[in-house]
C-alpha cells in the first residue's frame, strides 16, 4: 500500500469488507501499514514507497455469507466484477482502494 494510506485501509477492510485490524508487532508497526483478520484469514499490507497495485497476483477469500458481503460492498461502492468461468463455483473479484486485485469465492 502507499504510505500514509492506513485510514482509506482501515475504511475498506473493516468498514467494507467486516474484517477487524489486528495490532502489528511494535518493531514492524514503525514501517506503516496495518494487518486485518477475518476468521483464519490475516492480510498484511506493508508500506511501498514505489508502490505499484497487484492486478494479476491475489488472495482468494472464501466467503461463509458471500451474498451479504457483496450486499455491503455495494453499499461501499466497491465494485464486484463477477466471473461465472467455472462451473459450479460463485466467484468475483474487487479492487482494495489502492488497485490490489482481491478475489471472493462462495464457500
């Protein structure tokens, strides 16, 4: 993520997506940046001074309540481009405000 950025994060993770921030390690909280979890899942966003978003390489979060989550994304103005090229599974992606490409999957 760009520098100085955590609030928009903080906006988009907990506030969009309904994941809590976790406390980084103090020695790593110096570098910026902020980590979230959702069950047993953690994402960590680090600082880039160079910063350039992720648009083919993701995460892919199954989603217990996919519906309701993409209810709140909308809600957030999030963008959910669904892509319906595997039979049988229920799957889009979205963009986290930085550009990082971040797939949902229907568990």
């Amino acid at each position: 993520m760009p520098r100085g950025e955590e609030e928009q994060a903080r906006r988009f993770f907990v506030d969009a997506l309904g994941m809590a921030e976790i406390a980084k390690p103090p020695k790593l909280a110096k570098r910026g940046g902020c980590w979230f979890a959702s069950g047993g899942v953690q994402i960590h966003l680090g600082v880039e001074d160079d910063f350039r978003p992720a648009k083919k390489a993701h995460p892919a979060l199954r989603c217990s309540n996919r519906s309701h989550l993409l209810a709140r994304l909308t809600e957030s103005c999030v963008t959910v481009v669904e892509v319906p090229d595997i039979p049988g599974v229920r799957r889009g992606y979205i963009s986290d405000p930085f550009g990082n490409r971040i797939e949902l999957i229907a568990d």
